[in-house]
C-alpha cells in the first residue's frame, strides 16, 4: 500500500503513515499528486531501504580510498566560540542543486549542477559542505568548498549505499551511514539488516568502519549529528508505523556503545504515544532541538485533530523543554514546519521554516522564523521556493552555512 498523503510505500495494514504521520484512509491506494510527491522533515532524504542497484559515478580528478581502522575526535570545549565566524547564509536543495543565499534574501547563488542531490550537510566552521548524491539508484557521498569548487568523493559506491553525513566538532571529519551490499540484499529479501557507522578522515582521506547497527527489520535511521560538547553521535531510528521515531546515542568509545537517548512515551493521558526527532544541536552543545510527534488519545475525527507536531528544544543538562511552534500534520502540507537549526553565529538564536502557500502548483515556499531560547520567534522575511518535481520525490532541506571574516 501508499500513503494517500505523501505517496511513499508502507506495510499493508498501517494505520498511520511512518513517514509524514497521515491517517491512511480505508481502501487508499496513495495517488501520487504533485503536493503529495515531497518529503518533509529536517533530514528529509530518503530511508536507506528500498534501494537497488545502479551505475557506478565518479567526479573527474576525485578520489577516496577506504581503511579499517580507529581514531577519536576532540569535541570542542562547550563555553568557547568560533571568532573566525562572522555571519551565516541559507543553504538549501532545489531541483535537486544546492543553493545559497543571505539570511536577508539576497545574494541567492546555485553552487551545483548536477541535479541528484538528496541531501547535505556543512562543517561548524562553513568550510565544507558534504552532500548525497543520488547518481542511478546509489547514494554515494562527496565534498566541496562551500561556493562549489573543489568537489571530491568520499565514499565508493561498491561498497554500499551512503546517507546521512554530519561533520564531527573539529571540522576534521565526516560521519555517515552505509548499508553493505550484503546487508542490501538482506533488505531485498525481507530479512534483517544492519546498517554501518562510518568517519571519513579528510586530510587523510580515508574511511573508518566504527559501529555496526544491526537486527533492523522494518525499521531505518535517518539524521546523524554529532554533539559539539560532548563528542558523542546520536541518530533517530524510525519504526514501523508513526509515531516511531526514537532519538539513539552512540558513544564513541572505544568500545563504540548505543543507547537510548529520548525514549517513545506511551499512554501519558493526553496521547497515545509522544515520538522524538532530532534536528541538531546548538554550537556550544547548550541546546539540543528535536520535533515532538504526538498521537492524541482521543481518535475520534469529530472530536478535533488526532495529531500533532511540535518544533523544540532543551537544555542537554537541565532538560528543560520549551516548544516554539506547533501544527497539525495535513494532506496540504501548508503549515508544516520543515526543519530547525540553531544559528552558527549565536548558541542561543535558532532558526525554523514552514511552507507556506506556494506560487504555485509546482513549487513550495518556505518561509522562515528566527528566535531565541529566551524570546519568541517571528518571521524574518527571508523566504525561498522550492521546485516540486512530477516525478520523483522532492527532499525539503536546508542548513544554516557559517561565513569566515
């Protein structure tokens, strides 16, 4: 069976959507109109499963050659910033290219040409950007300076299916996730997976296997985002049905160890089931953001909505919790907050989006807000459009992109 909201496919029998958390409507098969075809969500790429076999792509003058070996990374100390930063700018997916532009609206620059990108994400400092490609049916993973030159491979499509990159503190490396062709022939085959944790060195220019996560069966990680204070990686690991999504931490080690970092919440009086997304962490490591999705107890339709979203965040040593804005997931998707990010420039100052209505039927708008943890947001007046393709899915995803002095 479809989604009748977003069109991705689902086990049959699922009552709500895992991805996008729509009810799924006796006897809907999921028709696939141009609105329903995007992908919402800070992440926002699409799940490691599913995916088949492609072509082999390389970017001319590119390299990567791969290690099995182990190296610890330094966070940064949590109460010092970064005095090379002077500003931040937009950077986000349209078409299937990143983009640039000034938190003002202006100056807006296309910085690829390739027309695969499903995914990024940008180093602290703003000196790289590494993005997903989607070249075929494969994910590989490279890099670039952030105005688009020096583009380099990181991982090579032979050995697996590449998602999720985030840049560790120091700006020295880069974390991902691969799934083997073995553990792709698993998921084929309905049988259980196991999905890689991966750094990739860039001076050296080598890869280091660090976790294995494994006995996955209808289930996918989506998101990987390392925390700056205290140097540990965290991912959300979605289920089945929605809300699922459960926020994991992986301590480096060594031994690398996983555990759950906020867990589902069941049967709390006013919900069913209170799931958590992560979206980042604040420069210092202060902050953590994360959507809050809840599935009322009450599921009568004439009673009111039967779910909501909330965009977060809270103290990661006082977790305190203060929640920003709040919507109703809709078929439409108008309204619906599309990511969260803390600004490069301030620890305290965080960023959200929503769509709001598009120019028109092929396009979304996005509008922005800014706030801070002790203020409320507003909007800022920088919003941007993104194309919707017939197609094929069209990822939502931006980042905030420090800019050197």
């Amino acid at each position: 069976m479809f989604c009748g909201n977003c069109g991705r496919e689902l086990e049959e029998g699922r009552k709500f959507c895992t991805f996008c958390g729509a009810e799924q409507k006796p006897g809907a098969t999921g028709g696939m109109s141009t609105v329903k075809k995007v992908i919402i969500g800070v992440v926002a790429a699409l799940l490691v499963a599913g995916a088949g076999v492609g072509t082999y792509f390389i970017v001319r003058g590119s390299s990567s050659k791969e290690t099995d070996s182990t190296h610890s990374s330094k966070p940064r100390p949590p109460d010092v910033d970064d005095q090379s930063v002077k500003s931040e700018k937009l950077a986000y997916i349209d078409g299937r290219d990143i983009y640039t532009v000034g938190m003002t609206g202006s100056g807006q620059r296309k910085i690829t040409s390739r027309g695969d990108i499903v995914d990024f994400a940008v180093s602290p400092d703003g000196a790289w950007i590494a993005f997903v490609a989607e070249p075929g049916t494969r994910r590989v993973i490279f890099k670039m300076e952030p105005d688009g030159s020096n583009v380099s491979q990181v991982t090579v499509p032979e050995k697996g299916f590449a998602d999720n990159p985030a840049f560790d503190p120091t700006g020295k490396y880069i974390y991902f996730t691969r799934v083997t062709p073995e553990d792709q022939a698993n998921i084929e085959a309905a049988r259980p997976h196991g999905v890689g944790f991966e750094r990739y060195e860039i001076a050296a220019n080598r890869v280091d296997h660090l976790y294995t996560y494994g006995g996955l069966q209808e289930q996918s990680i989506q998101g990987l985002y390392a925390d700056p204070a205290g140097g540990a990686l965290y991912f959300n690991l979605f289920g089945s049905d929605w809300p699922s999504s459960i926020p994991h931490k992986l301590s480096l080690g060594p031994p690398a160890r996983d555990s759950v970092y906020m867990p589902m919440q069941i049967d709390t009086g006013k919900y069913n089931a209170v799931a958590f997304q992560l979206t980042g962490f604040s420069r210092n490591g202060v902050y953590v953001s994360y959507f809050k999705q809840a599935l009322f107890a009450e599921q009568d339709q004439n009673a009111g909505p039967t779910q909501e979203v909330s965009a977060c965040f809270r103290g990661t040593a006082s977790g305190d919790e203060t929640a920003v804005a709040t919507y109703v997931p809709a078929e439409t998707q108008q309204g619906s907050i599309t990511g969260m990010e803390f600004s490069r420039v301030a620890s305290s100052t965080y960023y959200y989006s929503k769509v709001a209505t598009g120019p028109g039927a092929n396009s979304f708008t996005l509008d922005f807000y800014k706030g801070t943890t002790s203020g409320t947001p507003a909007l800022t007046g920088l919003n941007v459009s993104v194309a919707v393709d017939n197609e094929q899915y069209t990822p939502l995803v931006w980042h905030l992109l420090a800019v050197q002095k």
